[in-house]
C-alpha cells in the first residue's frame, strides 16, 4: 500500500490527529509513556536484530509461514521493515506518521 492509498485510508476511517488523540487518551497513553518508551531507544537498538531474527526463526517453525518467506529477498525486505518498525517503537513520535506507517 503507498502513502496515497494509506492516507485515503486513514481519512475512510477519520484517523487523524485529534483521533489520535482521543485514542491516547483512550489508552491512558500519556507523554511520560513517550518519555520511558524514548529512554529505552538506545537498549531496544542494541537488541533489535536479535530480537527480529528470533521472530522470524519462530515463524520459519510452520509451514504456512515458511511457504510466504520462501524467496529470500522478501524475507530480507520484510526483516528490514521490521526492524524499522521495532525501533520506531521507542522514537517518541506517535502521531500521524507514525500510524501510517
């Protein structure tokens, strides 16, 4: 999915920053969450390949999953954007871009 049709999307369902908001709040997702989710950027750098290649040795145990990873380019590619995910996880920056991603 490109940014176009993810921000069409978005508007379908009538996500955006105040909804996002009112999610957090929802969530009791406050900023002193952002702050202690921030502070463990740098451990959760330290950790993220060893954490991803441990998710992806799990998925690789079924059939159904190891059928999806079978070419080893989208195994890489999917890693690669996990791995991005993993660490916009403790970035501190939960906004619109953010759920777009």
């Amino acid at each position: 999915m490109d940014k176009k049709d993810t921000l069409k999307l978005m508007t379908k369902m009538g996500i955006d920053e105040g909804e996002i908001t009112r999610r957090k709040e929802w969530l009791k997702f406050t900023d002193e969450d952002t702050e202690r989710l921030t502070a463990l950027n740098n451990i959760a750098q330290g950790y993220m390949n060893d954490v991803i290649e441990s998710l992806y040795e799990h998925f690789l145990e079924f059939e159904e999953t190891r059928k999806f990873f079978e070419d080893p380019e989208v195994l890489n590619h999917v890693k690669t954007l996990q791995k991005e995910y993993f660490m916009r996880l403790t970035q501190g920056n939960y906004d619109s871009n953010y759920i777009e991603n």
